[in-house]
C-alpha cells in the first residue's frame, strides 16, 4: 500500500521515465533555442520571426515539463493526497473523494463538488499500480459505476421489453450483435490491410460491414452504441464502423494514384450523409442524452465511410480498358520509417509533362532497376475519377 496510517508516501515519476526525460529534453531545448539564430539574416524578419518566436516558445515549454517532471511529486497521507508541481499544488482530502476514473494513460481522483479541484495520476508514475490497489481499496470506480446504473436504467426502459427479464435478454442479444460486427470489422481491415486475397472478396467485406453494423444499430435501436467512450451499458460497435474503412482508405493508397479528386466529392458527400443519418437515428437516446458527442463522432466516422467507399468503388470497379503508357526508370527511392514506401522516378506520360515519383509495390521496386521500362495503367475511374497504376 502507498502509506499507512503513520507514515506518508511519495511518488513522482517513474525512475525509467525520469532518465529518458532528462537525456532528451535538455539537447531539444537546446535545439530549439539556437535554431533561429541559424536562419539566414538577409530573410524576411516578417518570414523568420514568427518561427523563432515559436521554436523559442517550444524551448520554454520543454524547460516547465524539465523541471515538473524534477519537482512534481504525488503525496498520499491519512489525511489526503496533495501533488506539488512546478507552478502549482493541489491537496485532496480523503472526506472529499467521491472516487475515481482511469483511461489508457491517466487515473482520475474526482472530488465531492467543485469546492475541491481533481488530481490527475499518469501511467508514467511511480507504484502507478500500486496507487490504482490503494484507491480501488478505498473508493469506488466512477466508470464501473456508471455503467452498473446504465444497465440498470436500461433494464427498466419499457421500450426495450415487457419486463425485466425480456429486456435482459434483448440486451444479452444486443451484446451478441455486437462482439459478431466488431469481430467482422476487425477481420475485415486486416484482412485488407495484409493480405487481400481473393480481392474482390475482401473489397466487398469492407464495403458491407459499415452499413451492416448501421442497419444492426437502427434495429436494435438505444441497445447498440457506436461511441464506447461514454462507459455506455450499451455494447458498442465501434471497430465495425472503423476498421473496414480504415483498410479501404489504406488499401486504397497503397494500390491506386488519383489523378482528380473534384469528381468524387458528390458521390462522397452523399455516401457520408447517408450513413451519418443512419448512424444518428439508430441513436435516439443518445442523441438526446450527447447530442453534440453523437453527432460528432457519427459524422467523423461517415465521412471515413464515404472517402473510403467512393475511391474504392471508383477504382476497382472499374471495368474499362486502360491507356498504357511506357515509362523510363530515372530513378528509386525508398522511404523508410515505422512502414517503408518504394517509389520509381518515371519519365513524363499522358497528363504528366514533367517526370515524377510514383508510388509502387515492394515486388516491383525490387524486381526494377534504374533504366528499366515500366508501364502505366490509366484508367477514366467507375466515378469518373480518372486513376492509374503502375506495372511492368
């Protein structure tokens, strides 16, 4: 436990953290200090000023996290917690912890009423697991709670069964749906994100399980939720709405180059209202209770929908004969990072007078070399979005 009745704790930030933190900061402030005094004096002061200023302001901000992370400290007593900052302090009496609230990165102690201002515990903390036991062992989690009283609300929704034990069963039904499309939605993305084969095949699951998880959301409508940051009763569908687009969207880069983008924008517009609709009034008590977070998380996740449906149904649905073009290699180059990219320098083709980069699969970077003829594939596009390829 962090203390006992006798004898206070402290904790401030992880030993790891703290040496990482002190051998990066200090050379970025550094960097950031010196960087406008290497800008060419004979530049525009309008130009260079506003960076210095910013690059200046970012040294600032590095030295307040430098000395936060030197004196911040977390303090648990028998009379409270009190944290003690660089610029500020909080203290926290056991009486006015009404309990607490975690995420990925922080623990959130809450405070009775306003009178009291809330402490923040990061992941990066000392005995961070054993702070979480200490308040679990004394107050209750606020998340846990609030989805217990959500479920309980919902068991007495008439809307949802004639009693109690009809509405736990729909409820149980409802949770089925849910794990099912999740677990569509996550094959689905991967399977085009890595291996999309047969091609048509995985295409196709990524364009049905959105609108699937959509028509599941209308029929069971205020049982399934489509945003699960609320700590909703409610099982959500989140990954089924977001990963077949996200594998779309990707797939879409990886195999296709747009050459115009305006074409596809009607098309895109009205896929995205349709959904957004669908996703909003297959919410209705969540519209009522979040309307502002419903209506922004449903219309960032139909605007996905909607880019990702639109080029793909454009490019891979296209069925015309291709404009081939042969191209000289110019040159390669390899993009590295966390996910490499292989790109041919090619000589000027069709509506490219100029030469230029083309992106390309990591067989045929490796299978050209520079002086090689490669082709491209031109296509008008499904949509009217003219797009091309590029192949040996």
């Amino acid at each position: 436990m962090p203390f006992t009745a006798t004898t206070p704790r402290s904790y401030g930030t992880a030993r790891g953290w703290r040496v990482f933190i002190y051998l990066v900061t200090p050379p970025m402030i550094v960097v950031f200090l010196i960087c406008p005094f290497l800008f060419d004096s004979d530049q525009s002061l309008l130009v260079y000023g506003p960076i210095g200023a910013v690059m200046w302001g970012m040294a600032g901000l590095f030295s307040v996290l430098l000395y936060d992370v030197y004196k911040g400290r977390h303090t648990f007593s028998a009379q409270g917690i009190r944290y003690r900052g660089a610029f500020r302090s909080k203290d926290l009496p056991l009486a006015a912890i009404k309990g607490y609230r975690t995420d990925d990165n922080y623990t959130y102690i809450v405070p009775v009423s306003r009178q009291y201002r809330g402490i923040r515990i990061g992941y990066t903390s000392e005995g961070y697991a054993e702070i979480q036991q200490w308040l679990a062992a004394r107050f209750p989690d606020l998340d846990a709670q609030q989805v217990q009283q959500d479920a309980e609300r919902l068991l007495l929704e008439e809307d949802f069964g004639r009693n109690p034990a009809e509405r736990e069963a729909n409820l149980a039904g409802a949770r089925h749906v849910s794990w099912v499309l999740n677990a569509a939605g996550c094959l689905s993305g991967a399977w085009l994100l890595f291996w999309p084969e047969p091609y048509d095949w995985a295409v196709w699951a990524g364009l049905g399980v959105p609108p699937l998880a959509a028509a599941a959301l209308f029929w069971h409508r205020g049982l399934l939720c489509f945003d699960d940051s609320n700590h909703s009763a409610r099982p959500a569908i989140t990954a089924a709405l977001l990963f077949p687009p996200l594998g779309l969207l990707l797939r879409g880069l990886f195999d296709f180059e747009l050459l115009a983008y305006q074409p596809l924008a009607p098309y895109a517009a009205g896929t995205a209202l349709l959904m957004a609709t669908a996703l909003v009034l297959g919410s209705p008590q969540l519209l009522a209770t979040s309307g502002r977070r419903v209506l922004l998380t449903g219309g960032i996740m139909a605007v996905l929908y909607g880019a990702a449906a639109v080029v793909t149904v454009n490019c891979v649905f296209d069925t015309s004969g291709p404009r081939v073009y042969a191209v000289p290699v110019l040159d390669k180059q390899l993009s590295g990072g966390q996910t490499s990219s292989y790109y041919l320098n090619v000589g000027p083709w069709g509506a490219r007078a100029q030469p230029e980069n083309v992106e390309v699969s990591k067989t045929l970077y490796q299978q050209t070399v520079i002086g090689d003829t490669v082709h491209i594939y031109q296509r008008p596009g499904r949509l009217g979005a003219a797009w091309f390829s590029t192949g040996k």
